[in-house]
C-alpha cells in the first residue's frame, strides 16, 4: 500500500519535467494519473464527476482557489471516500479554506446521511423550535414537550435532537439559542458560517455533539467527524486519518457508542503536504470563506 510519500513520488516521476506535484496548479494536480487512479479506486464510475465538481467549485471560489492545491485534493478525499457531495447547495460536506490550507467539513445533512447507511437508526432528525411551541423539557427524563400548533412568532428559541436506535435505544437532547451561540462564541474563531445560516451550523452542533456522545458510530462516522473541521496532514498505511487537532467542542464519549461491524474503509492513503503547526479550530477563513 503506498504512503503519502510514496505518492508524491509517484506523481514526481510520471511529470515529464520533473515538477514537484506541490508546485502543480490543482487541475494539473487532479489530472496526473496517480490522481485519477486513487479517485477511481474510491469512486468508481462516478469519479470522473466528482472531480469535475471538485474543479468547478474551486473555479467559482476566489477564496478557496487561493489555498494550497494538495490539502484541497485530501479534503476532497475525505468526501470521495464518505462518497458525499461537495456542491455548497447541497449540505452535505464542503471544503472551507482557512489560513493557506483547505478543510473537509461535514454538514448536518452528511450527519444525518450517514447514520442513515450505518442501517441502525429507526428514526433521527433535528428541528428548531419556535416561540410558543416549547412547552416543557426535563433534562433528567428527557422529556420534551412540543406542541408545533403553539407557534407564535418565526423567533427560533432552541434546537431539539432525537434518535432512535433499531435496539430500542432513545436519545433526546434540547439546546436553548443561548448555548448554541455561548458553544459558538467559544469554539468558533469566526463568524461568517454562522452569519450565512445560522439554523444549519446549529443543527449540525446538535447533531454531531449527540451522535458522538450517544449513537452508534460506523467506521464512516467515526472518520467524518475525526476530519470534521480539520485540515487532512495525512493517511496511514492502515487507512487512518492524520489530522491537525480542531478543539471544535468538548472531546466526545465515544466509549458510550457502540462500534458498527467494519464499513469498507475506502480509501487507503495519499498526498498531504498540510504541515501546519496551528491547530485549526474554526470553522471558516477568518476573512471571507464561501458557503
């Protein structure tokens, strides 16, 4: 199985000139042959449009174009080897660039889309909640009391979680708006993400905070929210994501998650070339990232 280092090997000695694949543009990047290859082998017949879509989202970002081309081709990975989308209309997963390198981020639908594929949610969703629909909630019984026929106004006042595990296993877990903008205040450097659609950020905190500490995490799940928010630096030869730390909220209780039998781990390892020192902690470029 070859190394990130093997790789770049590669990708040097099949360049006529002998060019140092960091110093390629991302097109010439995606279009060596090693490239391809490693995309065919995690997508298949549909790696073709998933570069494409790579391309043209790069193409249609002036922010992101900017970034180092390689860590832009491991974050797109990540999303080849979840095999989730990175059209910023769809909010599946998107590639944010912040300070010089790119970050594969998962959005709560990704959540959602792969529990889904884990075959052991019966149920799973996240809400707002209005003003006037909230009528009671027990943090200890975790009982919700939700009536949707009370609304009095389009003022969000909290986010609700709730899942339901084929074993019978419920989980219900309530954010007031003030935790989630105290979580962000906290965790996040920037505010551009929250600005644009503050519902979506909230939800997938919900989410992500829930299923990590609650659900049942696959071998997918367990890799989506490990490269969560993090620039890639590498892939080991067992397949294992090396990224920067991203204390991005409080390290989940995985130990209460019960492991899913393997998933097909994808993708084997590839190119990196995100040495960063810094621990990336946002969400976002700090000056102007897309969504």
């Amino acid at each position: 199985m070859a190394t990130s280092k093997d790789l770049k090997n590669q990708l040097t000695e099949q360049n006529n000139q002998a060019v140092d694949p960091s110093k390629l543009g991302l097109k010439a990047l995606m279009n060596t042959p090693t490239m391809k290859n490693k995309f065919k082998e995690v997508l298949k017949e549909k790696s073709d449009g998933f570069m494409a879509s790579v391309l043209n989202l790069v193409n249609n970002d002036s922010y992101l174009s900017s970034v180092d081309p390689m860590s832009i081709v491991t974050s797109a990975m990540v999303a080849a080897s979840l095999d989730l989308p990175v059209d910023k209309n769809l909010g599946y997963a998107w590639i944010i660039p912040y300070k010089g390198k790119a970050q594969f981020q998962l959005g709560y639908k990704g959540y959602i889309q792969l529990a889904q594929r884990s075959g052991q949610y019966q149920s799973l969703n996240v809400i707002e909640v209005y003003e006037g629909e909230l009528r009671g909630w027990n943090r200890l019984t975790e009982q919700f009391e939700f009536d949707p026929e009370g609304r009095l106004s389009d003022k969000v006042i909290g986010y609700v979680g709730y899942f339901e595990l084929l074993n019978g296993f419920k989980k219900t877990v309530y954010w007031t708006k003030q935790e989630i903008e105290l979580h962000k205040r906290k965790f996040s450097k920037s505010d551009f993400g929250w600005k644009k659609d503050f519902d979506a950020m909230a939800k997938k905190t919900v989410l992500r905070n829930m299923l990590s500490k609650w659900g049942i995490l696959s071998v997918e799940m367990q890799k989506a929210t490990v490269t969560d928010e993090n620039v890639v630096k590498d892939i080991n030869e067992n397949g294992d994501i090396l990224s920067d730390t991203n204390v991005e909220e409080d390290t989940p209780e995985r130990k209460e998650a019960e492991k899913v039998e393997d998933v097909s781990s994808a993708f084997d390892e590839y190119e990196e070339t995100a040495n960063t020192d810094e621990q990336q902690d946002s969400l976002f470029d700090d000056m102007n990232p897309p969504l």
